[in-house]
C-alpha cells in the first residue's frame, strides 16, 4: 500500500546522464528485451521507469538513455498513450512481482 513517487518534470538529456543506484527503464517498441521476461528474471527492487512523450521517445533519446545504463524493455508492437503507459507497466510490474494475490 504504498503510492509511486512521480518526480517533476526534468530536461532529459541532464535526468538521464545522472548516476542512479536503482534499475530504470525506458519504454521502447524497438527493445531486444520483454518487459515481462526481464520481471521473471529478476527479483522485487525499485525501479525508475522513463514514460514517453506522445509519439514516443526518438531513436537519439533510446540510444542517449541507453548509454547511461537505461535498461530499454519492450511491451509488445503496440504503442501505449502517455497517459496509460504508466498504469500499463505498473499493472505489469504488480503482476510479475506481487500485488494482486
């Protein structure tokens, strides 16, 4: 029973050069990784996870991220709104690592 914590906006390329002791992940329909597949191999941690803009992250702010040791999942082909990716993946991270028993 515990509320995210939602950061306020920050310019990204300076948010993602900062080192961070927890796991964060981009959403990215071009990953190599599953989200799901990734939440089975690891266990309960915090995560910061990078929601998109409409029309998604560019190629340059994936590669940008990734280079800072953003972990880029995928969530399938589909493309999620901004306003229900977040829900989307917090649904997915309570399904895989506890929350909904």
């Amino acid at each position: 029973n515990q509320l995210m914590q939602v950061d306020e906006l920050q310019n990204f390329s300076h948010y993602v050069q900062q080192t961070k002791d927890t796991v964060r992940i981009m959403l990215s329909p071009r990953a190599d990784v599953s989200l799901s597949k990734w939440l089975k191999q690891n266990p309960a941690q915090p995560l910061e996870l990078f929601i998109g803009p409409e029309g998604g992250f560019s190629p340059d702010e994936e590669h940008m991220a990734a280079s800072n040791g953003v972990l880029l999942c995928a969530m399938g082909e589909r493309i999620l709104r901004t306003e229900t990716a977040g829900l989307a993946v917090v649904s997915t991270i309570n399904a895989h690592w506890g929350g909904f028993e």
